[in-house]
C-alpha cells in the first residue's frame, strides 16, 4: 500500500511539473490571433503571489524556452516572465523555432495582437503594476511597433536589437500621458540590424512624445546574450524594483 501511495505521489508530482512546464495560449478579447506560452518565475518567487510581470518575445528561429535559459534564467528579482511564441514557423533551435513577422502589415497586425492580450493575462496571474515587454530582434521589431501604438500598457519596454520600420513611424503625439519607458539596447557592431536603425526608431518615438533611451555597446547582434548580457540585467532590476516598490 505505501508503495502505491509512493508511486501515486511521484506519478502526480511528474504530471504537475509537466503541466506547469507545458506551453498555455491567450487570446485578447478583441483579437482573432493566439499565442502559445509558457511561464516561468525568478528569484526563489512564489508563484502564487503578485508579482511583476515580464513579457518577453524571443528572436527568429528561437523558442520561449530557449530564449528564458540563454538570456533571463539568471535574473534574481522576483518575477513572472510569460515567454510568448512567435506565430510563424521559423526552424532554428532543435528545428523547432519560430519568429515574429516582419512586414508591416502583418507586424502591425501581430502587435495589436499582443498589446490586446495583456488584459487577459491580467487576469489569469496575480500581477504588480503594469507589465513590462522585453523583445530581441524580431520580437524587438514587435517590441518598438508595441511602444509607438500600445505605450500605456506597460511600464518598462526593452526593445533588444531591433528597428521600427518606416511604413509604421508616425509623426502623431501620442494621446496619453503616461506611457512606458522606453529603454532600447543595441550593438555599435550589428550587422544584422544596423545601429542606426535603432537610432531612427528612439528618435521617432521621441519625436511622438514618448520618454525613450538608446543604449549602445560594443558588439554584434547577438552580444546582449554575452558581455552586455549585465547592462540589461541591471536596467530589468530597476524597472522590477521601481514596480515591486
């Protein structure tokens, strides 16, 4: 008998850690879009308590897993990361990645998508303040089109490597007045995405009234996983700690 009770409680141990592990989807009440996620928590949190909220959108070719242990794993703030999927497929990490569309049009679509979403995710997980978004590279492309058209959804946007693409620059002054903080990290060497891109993208959401900073460091596209990795972490614990405070 004990030795069933043991196998029951292993049995249901296995399944829990498999279900919380386990990709969830949201959808916003005003959008036709899904997206698959998964959630993770730092600093020794107790998932059950309200936390700060961190949502982060991964490059093209990666996955929401891989992203958190390369890049966020170490983080040692209590907080709740939702690590969205990409909706298209883009093989890359096990063949299995994916990415965030590109093209204006569907970016844009995507974006609102995502900024709609947020309410939902509200809901579902006991939260501290406003959230905060936090993209590389094609998820930075979602992350600058967020901060132009959906600032007052969050607190803190970091846009990682990424551009605002000209068709969705807009010279309109955004209508609230207490949009996120903008904080968008970039390499003086990508070639990927050149420096300048991102330059033009702080500028214009400058330009449209919003409160937006550049910070550069040496290296390429893929240099915040790696020396630059601690210039983020510092700028998150301030943002998570402004939050949490």
């Amino acid at each position: 008998m004990k030795k069933l009770i043991a196998l029951f409680i292993i049995t249901l141990t296995i399944g829990m850690v498999i279900w919380w592990r386990s990709p969830a989807t949201v959808q916003g009440p005003l959008s036709e879009q899904e997206f698959e996620y998964i959630v993770r928590t730092s600093g020794n949190a107790d998932p059950s308590e309200a936390l700060p909220m961190i949502i982060a959108l991964h490059g093209h070719g990666d996955t929401p897993d891989n992203f958190f242990n390369t890049l966020l794993k170490g983080f040692d703030h209590p907080a709740r990361f939702i690590m969205i999927k990409g909706p298209v497929d883009y093989p890359g990490v096990d063949m299995s990645g994916s990415a965030w569309p590109t093209e204006a049009g569907e970016l844009s679509e995507c974006g609102n998508a995502v900024a709609d979403a947020v309410s939902v995710l509200l809901e579902r997980y006991p939260t501290e303040g406003l959230p905060i978004l936090l993209g590389f590279s094609s998820g930075a492309y979602m992350s600058y089109y967020i901060a132009a058209f959906h600032a007052n959804k969050f607190s803190h946007i970091f846009p990682l490597s990424g551009r605002l693409l000209k068709d969705l620059m807009s010279t309109e002054i955004v209508s609230y007045e207490n949009g996120a903080r903008i904080i968008a990290f970039h390499g003086n060497s990508d070639q990927i995405v050149g420096l300048n891109q991102g330059k033009a993208a702080v500028r214009n959401l400058r330009q449209r009234g919003l409160t937006a900073e550049l910070v550069t460091f040496n290296g390429g596209h893929l240099e915040v996983f790696y020396s630059a990795k601690h210039l983020l972490m510092n700028h998150l614990s301030d943002a998570v700690s402004e939050i949490a405070n």
